[in-house]
C-alpha cells in the first residue's frame, strides 16, 4: 500500500498547485485528489491572530529588554485576509477564563496607553486569544470562538481548500513583574472545554479527527504509520487541530487514553508515542534529517521558516530554504507579506500557488 502511495506521488508535478481547478495532465484534479494529505505541502502563520503592540508600549519594553521588544516586533492581518493570500495553517493562543475578566486589565496600560483597544470582549467568560497577557494583549480576535467563527467562515466559502491546520498553544504562567495577572493552569476541565468550544462551532463533518485517521487500527500512531490519513478529494474544506504543547499538558489532554479516542485535537508528540501523528519540529535546519523522516513514516510535521524577527531583519531565506525541503507538511512563518520596517524578506510555496507535493514524499 505505501509503495502505491508514493507511487502515485511521484506521477503529481512537484510544483502542481493541489487547489487550481485543474491544470496540465499531471496536475489534473482525479489524480492530484487521490494523494493523502500527508502528503501535501502549505504554508502558514505563527501566532496568527497577533496585532502589534502599540508604540509607546513596544517602547517601553525595548527600554528594559531590548531582545525581547525585537522579538515581538510584529503583526498579521486578519486571518480572513491570511487565508485569502495562501496560508492553510493557523496557531492560535489561548487563555483559560471560565469566570471572565482575568485578562481585562492589562498591566502595562497602566504604564503607556497611547493606542486604542477594546477590551469589553475579555470581560465574558470563554477562551481568550493573546499572546503575552498584560503585555502583548492585542488580538484581530480576542475570542477563541470568534476566531473559529472567522475560520468557519471562510472555509465554507472556499471548500476546495486543502485541510486546514489550527494549532493551539495553551497559555499558563505570567510576566515577573509585581501586580502581573497569573494565567489559570489548564487543568482536565479545562481541556475538555477546549474540545467543547471547538466543536460548538464547527460540526462533526467539518473535522478530521484523530478516531478518524485512527480507524479501526489498535493505535493513532499505527494508521499514521500506515499513512491512513484521508484522500485529498474527502478532506478538502475540512479543518484539523493539533495541540502544540508540553508534553505536561498533553499528558492532561489525553489523560488514560491509549491514544486520542474521542478528542478533537492531534497532539505534538514524539515518534515512539501511541498518540503519535503529528509533530512539532521547528528547526528545520538542525531537524532536518528528523523532518524527513517523519514525514516519509506518515506523521504530519509544522515546522518554521523564520523566528523572532531574525531572518526578516537580515533577509535570510536559509530557514525557510531548509524547511520546504525537509518536506514538512506546514511551514510556518511571520513573513506573508514583507515588513518594510526591516526590508524584502517574506516567505512563500516554493512554486507559488497554496498547496503542493511534499518533497519527501517523492
């Protein structure tokens, strides 16, 4: 079967765009259609939902931590607008507040306040998405379900879309300055309230799941060793989560699991785990040889094409470089579009379009 399976890769142009309606004879929809979608390539963002910090904020921390203040430099558009130019991977953070208004006071506003923001939306009780709370709190959708709404929304206006990845990084701990907001731990409740957000926006038929790639195999990491995941034809307009976590709070998520029975999201788990299909390896450079693998074995990787605000100040594409050859799955970066502060850096599919054939899946 899997000698089929790359097989059939290898007959798809390396460069065919998987969402163009059709195309020269290798690139036609029945045969592009029949890949599995661990096979496919895209690229995303990394903190998706990020706005800047405002001016005089931003200015206050590069007053005290100069490093830090470079890496948090940055911003992203809607993620209606991200969608639209090509990225098919999203990450989202979030906070728990099941009581709401935890995250409604920011504490550097106290210090410098110089750009409007609505805060009335973190009163409620629900999920909050920000990056940083009481420093880096701005967010195009400060509700996590507001986000999904967003996501919804655009994929059941473009269902010919390749899956889409949401990652989810869950926020606990606080800043080390007195009078800081200490984020509520993610305990077993708030897990399953996670999944219950999640699937109060989108249904059943609108997911890829683990217990469906699971099938009737004895483990998750048994089908994706199998590459059992769906055909592009059945899972385009669909949407998958993946939690990128510690492996503390993926020990909670799963809880006595034997993988994922019942979940909603993937999980960033190594290679050996009974819950084993998808992967974080975010240094494609030194992973590179790990990227690959994976990738070959049936797990579906992200990695990054930049960091920090780095290789956009410098315009350093050998990141970006390594991680599209490395064959990761989703290729996140900071860079859809250049920030002029910095110069011409951006990062896009090799090839163009928004979504191709993994390299290492030839």
């Amino acid at each position: 079967m899997i000698a089929s399976l790359f097989a059939a890769a290898l007959a798809i142009a390396a460069n065919c765009d998987l969402e163009a309606p059709s195309g020269e004879p290798g690139c036609a929809r029945p045969r592009v259609d029949a890949l599995r979608i661990n096979q496919i390539q895209a690229i995303g963002t990394h903190n998706s939902y990020k706005q800047a910090i405002s001016p005089a904020q931003i200015e206050l921390l590069r007053g005290s931590n100069p490093k830090e203040a470079a890496g948090l430099d940055y911003a992203h558009p809607p993620l209606t607008d991200q969608l639209a130019a090509g990225a098919r991977q999203l990450e989202l953070d979030i906070l728990y507040d099941p009581q709401g208004g935890r995250y409604a006071d920011p504490l550097v506003k106290k210090f410098a306040d110089d750009l409007p923001y609505d805060l009335a939306p973190l009163k409620g009780p629900g999920f909050k998405v920000m990056h940083v709370q009481d420093l880096d709190y701005r967010s195009n959708c400060p509700l996590f379900t507001g986000c999904l709404a967003e996501i919804r929304a655009w994929s059941k206006a473009h269902p010919d879309h390749v899956p889409l990845l949401i990652l989810l990084n869950l926020k606990e701990g606080k800043l080390d300055i007195p009078g800081a907001v200490l984020a509520q731990p993610f305990d077993a409740a708030a897990m399953d309230a996670v999944d219950g957000e999640i699937r109060s926006v989108f249904q059943p038929g609108e997911l890829i799941t683990p217990d469906q790639v699971q099938g009737r195999r004895a483990t998750l990491r048994e089908a994706a060793f199998a590459h059992a995941w769906p055909k592009l034809k059945s899972a385009r307009g669909k949407v998958m989560f993946a939690l990128d976590a510690p492996i503390e709070q993926v020990v909670i998520y799963r809880g006595a699991r034997k993988s994922l029975e019942g979940r909603v999201m993937f999980v960033n788990i190594d290679e050996t785990s009974p819950a084993a299909a998808y992967i974080t390896l975010n240094e494609p450079k030194e992973q590179a040889d790990r990227i690959a693998a994976a990738v070959r074995a049936g797990l579906i990787v992200r990695t990054r094409a930049d960091a920090d605000t780095a290789e956009a100040r410098t315009n350093d594409r050998s990141r970006q470089d390594a991680a599209f050859a490395a064959g990761a799955q989703y290729v996140s970066t900071d860079y859809m579009k250049p920030d002029p502060r910095f110069g011409p850096y951006e990062a896009h599919l090799p090839g163009g379009g928004a979504a191709r054939l993994s390299p290492a899946s030839k």
